[in-house]
C-alpha cells in the first residue's frame, strides 16, 4: 500500500471552526540563548581586571585613556597594547532615570542609567548608579564602584555604583578561577513576547492537548499542511478546513547528529528527520529514537512516540519522538514529490 492510498484512507475532515468569535490561545512566549564567545587579547585584559576586583583602561598614542580598552587607536589605527588601570571613583557626565526598572537590570528598585568619566580614563563608561530618587543625582555628582564577590569577569561585576567618592575596595572573589577566566564569556539572550495564535495554530495545538494532529487545507482535495498555515503558500486561499491526521509516517529526509553542542538535551548520534505523516501532504521535523542511528532510512514507516497523558500540554512536545512501527518500507514514488 502506497503512501497516498494510506493518506487517502486515513484522512478525517473536522467541520471548519464557523464562529469568528471562538477564543484563540494565547501565552507568554520566550526565546532565550546563552551566546559564548571569545574575548581576546583587549577585552581579555578588561575582563581579568574585573575579576580581580581593577578596572583596566588601554591608552591610546594621544594619551587617551579608553575604558572599556578598544582594540585599535580610533585615530592611527594602531593596536593598542598600552593598559592601565583607572581608579574605581569617577564623575557623572550625564544620566536619565530608569523609574520602573525591569527583570535582569542591575537593580530593582529606581535607579540611573549614567555615563560616568572614571578617574583617569578619558572615556565614559555607562553603568547603573543608586541614588534616593532623581533630586539626589546630577551632572558632575562623584561616583565609586560597588563590587560583587562572586565575579565572572563581566561588567556587572561591578554591580552598580553608588553616591561619594570613597571607593569601597573590592572584596576577594568567591567563584573559583577557572581556565576560561578573562577568555570566555556567556552573555544570556532573552526576549518574551505575548503570542496570539492564529485560528488554525489554535486548533492545532488544541489538538495536541488532546492527543491529536490537526493540519490544514483550502477545500477537499488540496494539499494538507501539517502543522496548518494560514494560507496555502501556492494560491493564497486560506486553509480553513481542519484534517486529522495519523501520527504514523514516513522518513523522508534525515540527518545523524554527531557533533555536541550547548544545552544539547539528546546524547549523540542520533537522528533528526522528516516525516511526512499519513493524510498529510508536507513533511515537519522531529526525532528519531529507540533504532540505531545507522539504521535509519528514507521511507522508513514510523509512529510517534506520546509522553504521558498527563505531560500533555498545547506543544508537540507531547510526542517524544518517532521510532520504527515495524511496517514495510514505502515506495519512494510514494513520497518522492515531498522531499
């Protein structure tokens, strides 16, 4: 039996939603990523500073003091190999006042943003001052540096500044050194957005709640999307008439996964393929498991494999993974057009 005749057999049209009124899903949606990278020779300086409690500036041939060091002379174009250390008092050039501050800034209550001209540096510095409302700071108002003991090498080891010009020397670290210390760094990326889904993202991750996969099409006998879009990318028309579809399929495109990476969940190899499902007309990606990777295979049949019902959740998440169902191979004229 090919893959169309078992697509054809299996395919249950659900009625359209008809009331434009029915509630959508809608949820808080956050994207993160830890990027590390590596900070060379200038930055590298700046950094090993931090975490012994020094604030490092690179002088430039005219003298200036840059801090942050900058790697090249923004006037002879020279690498600038010259470091110094400034002094952790300093002025405030100019400020403006974060009154409700938000998640992950360096403070919780009011504070100010401000570009602070270190004692000794040439350059400002933008940080974070403290301050008892925005009648207690101004222009030319002295500044020291407040130290955290646990340092990393990041600029928010200096947690903020505060009012005066006593510096507060830093105290010793509490982190272990490591080899990586002044090297690396792992600045965290986040951004939250509040997601609305559409009609038919709806009803497909209500299907998903209730253990079933919902695609999409125009109008009886056009193709089936799964996950459903909004329109068919072909002609525009909307896909507004909800399939069932089985969470049987067929590899049609794979890859093994060998090479290790950060917040990898899977210990490789393992394989990452394409399936294209019965009743529906274009493959989506997932994992591959419980099968050697090497034993993967184009028109593989596989079947999903559900975490437990009560996992479940508005997520195709809910299915672990695909692994063998033990069924004959698919002709590849069957499944050749969805490659």
């Amino acid at each position: 039996m090919s893959v169309s005749q078992i697509s054809a057999g299996f395919a249950a049209v659900v009625a359209p939603i008809e009331d434009p009124d029915d509630p959508v899903l809608s949820a808080p949606l956050h994207n993160s990523f830890d990027y590390t990278r590596s900070l060379g020779p200038v930055l590298g300086r700046f950094a090993r500073g931090l975490l012994e409690g020094k604030i490092i500036g690179g002088r430039s041939a005219d003298g200036t003091v840059y801090v942050p060091p900058v790697e090249f002379d923004p006037v002879t174009r020279a690498q600038i190999d010259d470091f110094v250390e400034v002094s952790e008092v300093g002025t405030v050039k100019s400020w403006s006042w974060m009154a409700e501050p938000i998640e992950g800034q360096p403070l919780s209550e009011p504070f100010a943003w401000a570009l602070i001209e270190l004692d000794g540096a040439g350059t400002s510095l933008l940080h974070a001052v403290a301050a008892d409302g925005p009648d207690a700071l101004s222009t030319g108002a002295r500044v020291h540096a407040v130290w955290k003991t646990d340092r990393t090498g990041r600029i928010d080891d200096i947690a903020h500044f505060a009012l005066g010009d006593e510096a507060e020397p830093a105290a010793p670290r509490t982190s272990e050194p490591s080899d990586t210390d002044g090297v690396m760094i792992t600045t965290p990326l986040g951004l939250t957005i509040e997601h609305t889904a559409s009609i038919e993202e709806t009803w497909y991750l209500q299907g998903l709640k209730e253990g079933k996969l919902y695609g999409g099409r125009t109008g009886p006998g056009a193709p089936v999307y799964f996950p459903p879009r909004g329109a068919d990318p072909t002609d525009g028309n909307p896909t507004g008439e909800r399939v069932e579809v089985s969470d049987k399929g067929v590899v049609t495109t794979f890859c093994i996964v060998n090479v290790p990476f950060l917040g990898q969940q899977i210990k490789p190899p393992y394989v990452a393929a394409y399936v294209l499902l019965d009743g529906s007309d274009i493959p989506f990606l997932h994992l591959i498991l419980d099968v050697e990777a090497d034993e993967v295979h184009m028109g593989m049949r596989v079947e999903a494999v559900w975490r437990p019902r009560e996992e479940w959740d508005h997520t195709l998440r809910n299915i672990s993974h695909f692994r063998p169902s033990g069924e004959p191979d698919a002709d590849y004229d069957s499944y050749k057009d969805h490659l």
